[in-house]
C-alpha cells in the first residue's frame, strides 16, 4: 500500500476507533438513569352544563402541552421546593431559576398515549429513583389540580355572564311593564282586562305589546332556570378530571445507560485506533 493511501486509510481507521471509545466511555461514566411512570385517565372538558363538550381532534395534544406548561410545572416546583434542592444538585448550592427548572424537567419527561383510550403515561427519568416517582406522581397531581381549577373558572364565567344577561332583561320587563301600563290607560282599557281574543281584535296594539312582554318574561324565566341549573352542576361537580390509575413507584433498576455496551464499544474501538496509529508510523516511516 502507498504511502499516501496508508495515511488517509490510518486517519480513517484512528477516527472511527476513537469515535467508538468516545462513546464506550460516555455509556460507562454516564450515571445510571431511572424511569418512573404514573399512568392517568383523562376525561373530556366539561362544559358549563355539566355535560361533556363536542369531541376535540386536538385535546390530547393541547393536554400534552398544558402537562409541560409553566402553569402545571410550576406548581410542581413549589410543591417540592425544586429551586432549593435542584439548586444543591445542579446549582452548586445556590437556588436554581424556575425557567431554568421548568427546562430541567421538560427535558426529562415524556409522555406515552395508549391508543385507543383516554390513558396516558406520564414518564419521568433522573438518575435517583426516588425523585423520579416523586416527581412523576407531583407532576400527575399538579396538572389534576390545573384542570379542575381551570374547570370551575369557566363554568364561574359562564354563570357571571349569565347573571348579567338576566339583570338586563329585568330592567327591559320593568321598562315594558311601565310602557303596557301607560298604553292601557292612553286607550281607556277596562278593568278587568277583556279576553284576549278581545284584546286582539279591540285593542290591537295593546295586545301585541303584552305578547312582546310575555315573550321578555318567558326568556327571563329560562335564564334563571339556567343560572339555577349551573349553581347546581357547580356544587356536585367533579373533584377531578383527571383520575389517576396507576401512581408511580421508584424503580428498582436503571433503563440506562448499557454498560455492557459501553465496555464492548470501548474494547472494540481499541482495535481500530491502535492499528490505525500503527499504519500512520509505518506511512511515515515509508516516507522518510
């Protein structure tokens, strides 16, 4: 073989020898990481009525976000005090950022949907098998909370502006009682008020604006109903819209790295870098 053809052959060989030690090593330094998985049931959003809403194509998706959102994360960091005790293990002692952990445990979690149901894995990974089942199941509970919390803000909306609507049709039947009243004495109606098929053909205008304020009342009345049935879907609402089947336990052994491959990586990568190193001194030699 040429000197030159010996040279580039070497290079070649040193490179992917010491990419396969690289590695090797990397698997065999790496701590040992564990994964805790909490599995839960969702339930889909529940309108004002208490009635289940239309189906969603997006709602395990959108449920994917709110998991990792700062909202549901947050919550999951003051419940364990992250920023104190992520600040001893990654911090050097001093208390870590929330952004900073919220990064953090975005990058160390995953999520799993089982087809066909509404289940869903929620799989935390550390390198302490206790904080990864601890964290997993704060994580399950903290977004639990969000979505019942976020549950009882829309249906208290929902009854605010129903309340609104029904002060304003109060005040428009009190206007039109007064008009109707004002209307019957302008045409002398007389007292008792005749029948209605009186009414219609004697006094016309009288008779479509008591229709128009019967119409006003019977509106009134089904907007209190309404109020009064959201009251009581809010008193017995659910305490949970998230039920949670299987709570995380601490593993008992790591998922990785593969040690077994690291020292087979790490072996077998010794070979090529040797004999490259080995073909880069004969080349040399060569061309002195």
């Amino acid at each position: 073989m040429k000197s030159s053809s010996k040279k580039v052959f070497g290079r070649a060989t040193v490179v992917v020898g010491l990419a396969l030690c690289g590695i090797g090593a990397w698997l065999l330094i790496r701590p040992m990481e564990y994964q805790a998985k909490v599995r839960i049931q969702l339930e889909p959003n529940i309108n004002t009525s208490g009635s289940e809403e239309s189906y969603d194509p997006y709602f395990i998706q959108t449920e994917f976000e709110l998991i990792q959102s700062e909202a549901v994360l947050g919550n999951v960091i003051e419940a364990l005090n992250l920023n104190v005790e992520w600040g001893k293990k990654y911090g050097e002692g001093s208390p870590l950022e929330t952004a900073k952990i919220i990064k953090l445990l975005r990058s160390q979690i995953t999520l799993d949907p089982i087809r066909n149901t509404m289940l869903l894995d929620i799989n935390f990974f550390s390198d302490d098998p206790n904080e990864a089942a601890r964290i997993a199941n704060a994580i399950a509970k903290a977004y639990s909370d969000y979505r019942v919390e976020r549950h009882k803000q829309v249906t208290q909306g929902g009854i605010q502006v129903l309340t609104e609507a029904l002060q304003e049709q109060d005040q428009v039947i009190k206007s039109r009682q007064e008009n109707l009243e004002q209307l019957g004495k302008q045409l002398n109606l007389p007292n008792p008020e005749p029948t209605e098929e009186l009414l219609k053909s004697n006094y016309p205008s009288y008779f479509q604006a008591k229709n128009k304020l019967q119409n006003f009342e019977d509106f009134y009345k089904m907007l209190a109903a309404k109020i009064e049935e959201e009251k009581s879907s809010f008193q017995i609402q659910k305490t949970s819209l998230v039920e949670i089947v299987d709570a995380a336990k601490p593993p008992e052994f790591p998922v990785g790295p593969n040690r077994w491959l690291g020292a087979t990586l790490l072996a077998i990568g010794l070979f090529p870098t040797v004999g490259g190193f080995l073909l880069l001194k004969s080349s040399r030699r060569q061309s002195a």
